[in-house]
C-alpha cells in the first residue's frame, strides 16, 4: 500500500509539471504578436515548406496519439492492476512423504502424482518432501528436504522414468527405446531386493514412515501413500501394523487407491479398515487424471486439520502502467516543444 502511494504521488508531481510547461509554452506563444507578411503564396512550392507543414501535422498527430495512450496507461494505474494468490502461511512447517508403489499396476498413477508434486514445488515456501518407492523392497530416492530445484527436477524425472508400462513391455504390446527401459530400469533398482516377491505395502508403508526425522520439532508430518494393495509376498508387517507405526509418530495418512486388477473387494476393504483406524483418509479412483484433485482435496484437508486459514494475498503491480503514463507525459512535452 506504501509503495503504491509512493508511485501515485510521484506520478501527480510529474503530471503537474508537465501541465504547468505545457500551460507556460502556450501562454508565451499567445502573447505574441502576429506578424502579417504579403505574397507568401508561393510558399505552397517551396518543398523545405511542405515538409515543414507535414512534420507539423505528423507531430501533432503524434501528440495527439501519445496523450490518449498516456490516458489509458494512467486509468490502468489508477485501477490498480493487481494479481492475488491463497497463501496458507502454516504450511511452511510441514513435512510430505510421497509413499509410492512402483509394481507394474501403479504406473499411470505414480506418473501423474510425480508430476502434479512437481507443478505444486514452485508453490512451496518452507515445507519439506521425501519420495520413497516400493516394490517387494523399498528406496529413498531423496530425503525429506526444502532444496526445490532438487525437489522439482527429481520428481520431474521420476514421472518420467516410471512412465513406462512394464506389463506390455513384457508382452510385446508395447515397444520403448533401450534408453527409455534403462532409464526406468534405473529409478526402480533397488524395489525388487526379493525374489518372486512384490507389492509388500505394509512393509512399505513402515518404511516410509522412518523417513521423519526432527522429532522434537512442532511440524506437521503426513504420508501420501499410492497403492492397489495386492501383496505379492510374505511382508513383515501386517497393514494395520504398518499403519499403527505411522501413526505412534503423529503422521497423518492419505491413502489413494486406483483399484485392483487380480485382487477382489477385499483389498480395498482391507486398505480402508486400516487407513480408518488411524483416523486417515482414502481417495479412490481408477482415473490417472483424478490424481491432482484428489493431492488438492488433501491439502484442503490438511489445511482444515492445522488450522490454516488460507487468506487472499494481493499484490499489486503499478511499475508498467507508471513507466508508460511517465513516457507519455515526457512524448507529450517533448513533441510540443518541437512542434513549436
């Protein structure tokens, strides 16, 4: 508000000042007694005097031009051009962990969460993120930390990596590049430490949730956790197991789940009695384009749970218009001293 008072007021001297030149000019010229001169007809010919006559009018024309963009560029200003975000400042104190099952199934849906992370980064002022993935075992591919360029291009290429349909590729039905199966190949090393083993959430699940650290501070902490729930193995933990340690550590739970291909009704039942229990909350859908509707619903949900009221911060943006009624001002001087 101070700063918008400081360019209106300067805008209003600058103003005055041109009016009180413009107001000078003419007065001097009106005072002035017309001089009368005969047989000036044949200055109609002479080409120096045409020109004179033309420049005159182009320049009034200019004039003319520059005041009426000078106006426009001065109601802008006046109208106070302003852009206006949500900001939730309590959110800065809050640590994510992207919790994502890369079995075969999940790739559509890991891709999408990766890369509406990514989008949301620049959004970011202080709030931490992990990324852990699973399969039969489980890999940190980068800590809880606020560094967002590292933030935004590990995600960036991890929805990319694990874009890759691992299902036809074996089948034949779909055909990558040897870059593209070593690239994914790459961000998955390390999920397939067991044999004839996959998809072990609740060891997943646990896993995730030793990724806190700094106990001792007052943060929000919250696991987003993408899975079909079809275990493929014998896992240590048991779900509700799983999901009790995570919530011993005050770690709030969002679950979402796509559906499942081979496993009945009991997998989601399972995975919503667990989430549940711990006071957590479910999304399912079996639409990837869902994904970033849902990552909104739970931040609203987070919101509501820390009580951050988001509150409508508006910025406004006074330079542009300033620069183009100052400019006009000075055309608008500059073009009646030489019109003279």
């Amino acid at each position: 508000m101070g700063m918008t008072l400081w360019w209106v007021t300067l805008l209003l001297l600058v103003a005055g000042l041109a009016v009180w030149a413009i107001a000078f000019w003419n007065r001097r010229a009106m005072h002035r007694d017309p001089v009368l001169v005969a047989n000036t007809e044949f200055l109609d010919a002479v080409p120096s005097f045409v020109r004179s006559q033309r420049l005159a009018r182009v320049l009034r024309i200019a004039q003319v031009a520059i005041a009426v963009c000078g106006v426009l560029a001065a109601s802008l200003l006046s109208g106070r051009i302003a852009s206006e975000r949500i900001q939730t400042p309590d959110f800065a104190s809050r640590d994510i962990v992207l919790c994502l099952d890369v079995s075969g199934s999940m790739y559509e849906y890991d891709t999408e969460i990766l890369q509406t992370f990514a989008g949301m980064v620049k959004d970011f002022h202080g709030e931490r993120v992990a990324l852990s993935i699973f399969n039969s075992t489980s890999r940190t591919v980068f800590p809880l930390t606020n560094d967002y360029d590292l933030i935004e291009r590990e995600l960036a290429e991890g929805a990319e990596s694990i874009d890759f349909d691992e299902f036809g590729y074996r089948l034949g039905t779909r055909d990558y590049t040897p870059q593209k199966v070593a690239q994914y190949a790459e961000f998955v090393e390390g999920t397939r430490g067991l044999d004839d083993q996959a998809s072990i959430i609740p060891d997943g699940l646990a896993a995730c949730g030793q990724l806190f650290d700094q106990a001792e501070t007052d943060r929000s902490r919250s696991i987003i956790l993408a899975t079909d729930n079809e275990v493929n193995g014998e896992p240590i933990y048991t779900l509700e197991q799983a999901a009790d340690s995570v919530a011993q550590r005050d770690i709030d739970l969002y679950v979402f789940y796509p559906g499942a291909y081979d496993c009945g009704p009991e997998c989601v039942a399972e995975l919503q009695s667990a989430t549940q229990s711990v006071g957590g909350t479910i999304y399912q859908s079996s639409d990837p384009d869902a994904v970033p509707s849902i990552i909104q619903q739970i931040q609203k949900s987070q919101a509501a749970k820390m009580g951050a009221n988001p509150a409508v911060v508006r910025t406004d943006h006074p330079l542009v218009p300033f620069v183009l009624t100052f400019l006009a001002l000075v055309g608008v001087v500059l073009l009646g001293w030489r019109g003279r």
